[in-house]
C-alpha cells in the first residue's frame, strides 16, 4: 500500500448539543481516491471541511505527512476544495478565477498564462479564458472551480458533493472525467457523496458512514459484496435483508428451511442478518426452487425487471434480464455463495434504513 | 396583447399624476424662479450671485462634511455587517434591527440629544470633568456637525451594506481562504468587489441627505457653521429671496445628480461585464 498521507486521530465533533463524530479514526494514503459515502448528515462533509481546515475537531488529531495540522489555517493547508455550490467568484472572469490562487503566491505572468491554459485544457474548456463564469451552465462552472483547484498543486483534492446539482447524463459525464484527471494528476483525491452509485464507480476506497460513525471502509467490490452489517447491505445497492440463524459454520437457516452459504465463524445456532442481492437470486419452475412462491409484482426498469416474489412469508426483490408473468407460481435458488451473512446489529446506526 | 398593453397603461396612470403634480411641478418651479427676476423676466443673475466667495465657501464645506460623514459611516458600517455576517440569521438581524433604531425615532429629537451631550457643560463634558479629563469644544464646529449627521444617517449606509454582505455566500469566502488568501486578501479581493453595490448605495444614500440638510447644521453648528442647506432655508424662510433660494437649490441638484449618475455608471459596468460573455 501507498504511504500514509492524512491521519485523522481520534475526532470528536459536535455542534451545539449535536455529536456529529466521536472518536474517528481514518488514515488516507497517497495517490488514493477514497470516497466517503453515506446519508445526509453522517458527518461525511464535517470531516471533508476539517481537513479543508474550514471546521476545527473539538479533539482529536489530523496528520498531514506526519506534521500535525490540526488548528492549521485553510490558506496554509496544502489542500484545495471543489465546492458544491462551485463558488467561483462572480466579480471575476474564468481567467482571473484560476488565476486567484497563483496570483496570491506570487508567480510569474507567463507562469500563471501557461498553468490557466493547461488547467483549461484538463477539463475541457479551452478558450473559455474570458468567459464570464455567471454566463456558464452548471456542469461548466463546476469544470472551471475543479480548475482553479488543481492549478495550485495541492497534494490533496478535496470534492464536495461537487455533482449534486447537475442531471443524470452530465454527473456520469463528470465522473469518467474526474476518474481521468485523477490519473493524470497522480494525486489524492478525497470524494463526499451520498450517491452509491457514484462512489462505487469511482473509487479505490470506499467508506461507508452513518449517524457519524464508520460503517465499513473497503474498495467497492468489497462493501458491495461482503458489507458487515446490514446499513451497508441496505445503504449500498438494492438488498434482501432477512432474519435468519446460523446453525454452524455453512449452514443458516432461513424462512423455515436449512440453507448451504459460506460464511464461517458466528458460532452455532446464532441470530443473524442475510443479505441476498437482488440480481443474485434465480427464479425457477416450482417444484425446483428452495422455496416456492407467487409473483406479485413485475416492474421494467431499462435493463432489468424488479420482481416482487412472495415466498416463505417474506417480499422477495428479485432482478431478472427476461420478464416474468404476474401471479405466476415459481420458485426460488440461492446459491452459497450469494448469500452474505452479517452479524446482528450492535448499535442503531448499523440498523437497515427503513423506508416502510 | 394590447389589451393588457392598455391595462398597464391604465395602472400607470396615478403614478404619472403623481409625477407630474409632485415632481415635475416642483422642479419646473424651482427652475422657473432660478432663471427669472421677482418680475418674471429671464435673468441669470441668480446663478451669478451663487458664484460670489460666501455662497462658494459654504457648499465647498457642505460637500467636505458630506464627504467626511459618508466616509466615517462606511468605515462604521462595513465591519459591524461582517460581524453581523459571521453570526446566526436571527441573531444577526436581531442586532442589526437595534442598529436601525435611530431610524424609528424623530432626527430633529435625536439631534437635539446630542446637543445636550456636546454642548459647553453637557453630558460628555461632565464625564470628562468627573473622569479628571480636560474639556472638550465640540457644539458649533463641524465635528459637532459631522457627530449627528454619521449618527443620523449611519443606518443608510448600514442598510444596503448589510443586504450585499449578507447575500455573499459563506463558502465564497472559504473559497478563497482554500485558495491561499488570508483574511486581508479576502476582504480585499473578494468581501469588497462583491458588496461594491451595497458600497456604492450606501454612499450615495448618506452623502445626499448629508449634503441638504440645514437641521443638524442648525442645531450642532449654533447657525456660526453656515452649511448649503441653511442657506438655502434662509434664503426662503427669512430673506424671502426665492429666485436666489431656487438658484442655489439648483447648483446643488448638479452636484446630487453627479452622485446619482457615478452610481448608475458603477452599476452599469457592474452589470455589463456579466452579460459581456
């Protein structure tokens, strides 16, 4: 793994009478693109704005290459912010923005000409120096504020829900070209979104975050397919979440009958969470299923049919590529290795999020 | 479409009564008696007697004092709506409704208020006395002058500085904290541009009642400090000299009209420099 390049030690954070964080640790390395993921006010953006500098931790530590940074100013920091609402300056053309920082630092005309035209050309806007940056669209304006933030060199870029307010097709736009710009810049990149979709896209480190604590922190296939509790399961894609009890190591039993899975290591005849993706649940003739039931729903969603199967006297969501008839008998198989098994959770903040 | 066209037109109609009765009447007045005799013939000896050194002198030190009130405001002003910026809304406002109180309560009273403070055995006087200090000669000069008109006009300049500032979003500010300025810088080269409307208003809105008024002149400068405003009351109320009254009721409308004018052309390049891309 990379070298440690940020250390968050111990974070406590409160506003008011509110605890945001408590006792958060995290350590970024570098050259990392590490998303943090969760609800509103999980705490993701309070962490994004201390190592920004903008918020100070009640307690704690944070590391930057191993010098402690902690009461540290913003404008000393080597750490540059894309804003979410963009806040380029009004009173300045897309020139004179991304030259703000330079100028401060005192560099040469010919150095800040050359630095606003590559800037410009990273994201794709050259020959938009003298635009007004009131005049451009959303998705323009946040290119230029990504702009004005990597012209500095900052070892760490620092992207609050930067996408949020564009539409569909332009937010993918945008994270095929931050996911390239990441390369080409070969720097830390630290991500606040509360879209799956798009950190799971983005990322080499995910961390998962609720009611500010640390849920999980893996790559994306990891928090997809294993998450450890049934927040993550829930948060992060589509998911069937049931009771169930391990009887022993491979076997859970589930919905009144004994299932083969693969996880080991709960003990015997412990309570726990299963957690069975959609797309990973086959439907089949009755008599071949592990479990027989009804089609009551069917629901085409572009790629694939969201099928609510009653069975076992549970919903099932089921994802298929080919349609399914409504009131249709089928059945139901799990694969072992499909099924991911979560112990019960400790605390509410490892709780589904339950939207009935 | 021209039905709504004639509606508009039909809505318009008491604003243009209005106009006509209570704006251009007046002004074609004042004009009329600027440009005529007492026998209603053309003359501009009005405008020529305007020019003599008296008459010079104390518009030149109405336009000083103006100058210096709408300055001092500014410098009051700007910091306390930073402050007020960083709070909470309701706070902020909270405080900033108690800065408008001045507004609320009758100028000639709370000019006479600071007569008894300022005056030769008044209350910051007896302060000074009881503190060991010296006295100090404020009533009938033009500090006394400048005192109540900063005091009067303060929530002028206060009120559209408050509006531009409190409309800058937080995280502009951050913005450029992110970007290396320290707090100088930013104050500088964003707080500033971006509340230059509020500036500008501001400025204009202190430094025109600052220029016309004759009361706290009257009041704080004991009639010894002779301000364009005072003038132009005697020349109405006591000389009934009308024709030179509206004459130097005109010179000073050049110089309210200069003001208006720099202010629209601030706005103007303001507005155009946005719609320029």
């Amino acid at each position: 793994m990379a070298r440690e390049l940020l250390k968050l030690e111990h974070i406590n954070k409160s506003y008011e009478d509110r605890q945001i964080l408590e006792d958060l640790n995290l350590t970024i390395h570098e050259n990392e693109f590490l998303t943090l993921l969760g609800p509103s006010g999980c705490g993701k953006t309070t962490i994004l704005r201390m190592i920004g500098g903008f918020e100070t931790p009640d307690s704690g530590r944070i590391l930057f290459d191993g010098k402690d940074i902690t009461s540290l100013r913003p404008e000393k920091r080597q750490v540059n912010t894309v804003f979410q609402k963009y806040s380029l300056f009004s009173h300045m053309d897309v020139a004179e923005n991304i030259a703000f920082g330079l100028k401060l630092k005192g560099k040469s005309q010919s150095y800040i000409r050359d630095k606003i035209k590559y800037a410009l050309k990273l994201v794709n806007l050259d020959g938009y120096e003298h635009a007004q940056v009131t005049q451009m669209s959303g998705g323009q304006q946040q290119r230029i504020a990504i702009a004005r933030a990597v012209v500095n060199e900052p070892k760490v870029l620092l992207l609050d829900e930067p996408f949020s307010a564009l539409d569909l097709k332009l937010r993918q736009s945008m994270q095929r070209e931050i996911v390239k710009l990441k390369k080409e810049l070969g720097i830390t990149f630290i991500f606040v979104t509360h879209d799956q979709q798009e950190a799971l896209s983005m990322s080499d480190t995910v961390v998962v975050m609720n009611q500010g604590w640390i849920q999980q922190i893996g790559t994306p296939e990891s928090v997809y397919n294993e998450p450890e509790n049934a927040f993550v399961a829930d948060f992060i894609g589509d998911s069937n979440i049931i009771d169930g009890i391990m009887v022993r190591d491979k076997l859970v039993h589930l919905l009144g009958k004994d299932i083969p899975c693969i996880n080991t290591g709960f003990g015997e005849n412990v309570p726990v969470d299963v957690q069975i993706r959609p797309e990973d649940i086959q439907i089949c003739a009755p008599e071949e299923g592990q479990y027989r039931g009804i089609i009551r729903q069917v629901i085409f969603k572009g790629t694939v049919y969201d099928i609510t199967v009653e069975a076992g006297g549970f919903s099932w969501l089921i994802q298929t590529i080919t349609g399914h008839e409504q009131g249709a008998e089928v059945g139901i198989r799990l694969a072992a290795s499909n099924i991911q098994i979560m112990a019960k959770p400790a605390s509410e903040d490892e709780e589904a999020v339950s939207d009935e | 479409m021209s039905n709504s066209k004639s509606l508009q037109r039909f809505f318009a109609v008491p604003f243009g009564l209005w106009s006509a009765l209570f704006i251009v009447l007046p002004l074609f007045f004042v004009l009329w008696h600027g440009f005529t005799d007492g026998n209603g013939a053309f003359t501009l000896e009005n405008l020529t007697t305007v020019l003599q050194w008296e008459y010079l002198k104390a518009l030149g030190l109405s336009v000083e004092l103006a100058l210096v009130s709408t300055i001092i405001c500014l410098v009051l002003a700007y910091p306390l709506c930073l402050i007020l910026q960083g709070l909470r809304k309701a706070k902020g406002i909270m405080i900033f409704l108690l800065f408008l109180l001045p507004l609320w309560m009758n100028s000639l009273l709370t000019t006479m208020a600071w007569q008894t403070i300022l005056e030769k055995n008044g209350i910051l006087n007896e302060i000074l006395r009881f503190c060991g200090l010296p006295d100090m000669a404020l009533i009938n000069t033009p500090a006394a002058i400048i005192i109540g008109m900063v005091y009067n006009f303060l929530p002028y300049m206060a009120l559209p500085l408050y509006v531009s500032i409190s409309r800058i979003d937080h995280s502009i500010i951050e913005a450029a904290w992110d970007l290396g300025a320290n707090r100088w810088q930013t104050f500088r080269h964003v707080m500033v541009p971006l509340s230059m409307p509020g500036i500008v208003s501001g400025c204009t809105m202190v430094f025109i009642p600052a220029l016309t008024t004759f009361v706290i002149s009257a009041l704080l400068g004991g009639n010894k400090i002779l301000l364009i405003g005072n003038i132009i009351e005697q020349e109405f109320t006591a000389a009934y000299d009308w024709q030179l009254g509206s004459a130097l009721s005109m010179v000073l409308m050049v110089f309210i009209i200069l003001n208006i004018l720099l202010e629209a052309f601030t706005e103007n390049t303001d507005s155009r420099k946005k719609v320029k891309a």
